[in-house]
C-alpha cells in the first residue's frame, strides 16, 4: 500500500475509533467478546456502510486484513491501558472526536474519486464519520449521539464542505486533509466546551409540542 498523508489519516481514524468502541464496551461492563465486537463495528461501520452504497465490494477491511489485524491490536492495547486512558476523563469524547474528523475525509475523498455530485460527497463524508458511532451505540443500547441535540453530525457536514470548497480552489490535497480534520475536531471542542446544541422539539403537554 502506497503511504501517503491520506493512508496515515485513515490508518489514524481506524485507530481512534477502535479505542473510542473499546472504551464505550468497557465502560458498559461488556465481556470481553463484547469488547472486540463493539470496537471492530465502531472502526469500520461508517467505511462499510460507504463502500456498499457506492458499490466498492467487497469493502476496504474485507479487501486489506491489515484493518483487522489493527483493530485486534489496538483493543488489545485499550484493554491493557484502560486504567490509563480513565485517567483522562475525555478520552472517549477526544478519541470519537478524532475518529469522526478523520473519518469525514475519507468520506468525501471517495466520492470525489468516484466522480459523485459534491453534495452525495458531502453526505459520504458525513456517514462515513458518524455511521460507526450510530452502530457502537446502538449495540450498546443508547439513543445514538447523531440523533440528540448534541452538534455531530453538523460537523462532519461542515467539514465535508470545507473539503469541498478547498478542492474547488485548488488547494494542496495535504492542506485540504488537515484542514477538514481540524475544522470537524475544532466544531466538536468549542460545541461541547460552551454547551451549543441544536434545538430539539418534545411534548410539554399531551398533545403539544414546543421548541427548546
């Protein structure tokens, strides 16, 4: 495999986000079965759900075992360092929140390279990011973080058209990776430090509904 910044960036956000599914499964008390599963799903749930839907089968981790080898490794390394990551209490948050930055690239390139319309790259970028999370949760029987009020998936988006505005410019590929990745991972630090959120409609009377 060729190594080039965008390799490095998606053998990155496999790594972040296996950690980051590690870490939920632990922290839901899973076994350890439980543990490999939900990190797997969580690392390459966004990239198969993308590969299907533009028809690229059989998917990256089914084409390249180097994926799953990394994730096997690296859930290895969360299991045995787990007393250390919990001393960081945003490991979780920081690890998703660079898997989804990275992630929202990967998305957004594959569609360029598939000479899709920008806005179906757009949405690419945007489930490649979130769709591992929606899976990890799900599993883990929570309502997925995409689908609350919290800012998630809006970053993504902002981040897959910051790529593609940069890309129509003209910009350096390197720029534009590093760029998207760290407008999706500034959106989701400033959001959750100064508690933005969208807002969200819920009955405050039967048969009411109102906008908080």
């Amino acid at each position: 495999m060729e190594i080039s910044l965008f390799n490095i960036l998606d053998i990155l956000g496999t790594i972040a986000f296996a950690i980051s599914g590690a870490l939920s499964a632990m922290n839901r008390r899973l076994d350890l079965f439980g543990i490999f599963i939900i990190a797997f799903v969580t690392a390459i749930g966004g990239g198969t759900v993308r590969d299907i839907l533009i028809g690229d089968t059989p998917v990256t981790w089914m084409e390249n075992t180097m994926y799953v080898y990394l994730i096997g490794v690296v859930t290895i390394l969360a299991i045995i360092f787990r007393n250390k990551l919990n001393y960081l209490k945003k490991s979780l948050f920081l690890f998703d929140t660079i898997g989804l930055g990275v992630f929202t690239i990967t998305g957004v390139e594959t569609g360029i390279q598939n000479d899709l319309d920008p806005i179906i790259s757009v949405a690419l970028g945007a489930m490649t990011g979130t769709f591992g999370g929606v899976i990890r949760d799900i599993l883990c029987n929570e309502i997925p973080v995409i689908f609350r009020k919290e800012i998630y998936a809006t970053a993504c988006l902002i981040g897959a058209l910051a790529y593609i505005l940069l890309y129509d410019l003209g910009m350096n590929a390197d720029f534009i990776y590093l760029a998207t990745a760290l407008t999706v991972i500034s959106i989701r630090l400033v959001v959750v430090k100064y508690k933005v959120t969208l807002p969200h409609f819920y009955p405050s009377s039967p048969g009411s509904s109102r906008l908080r």
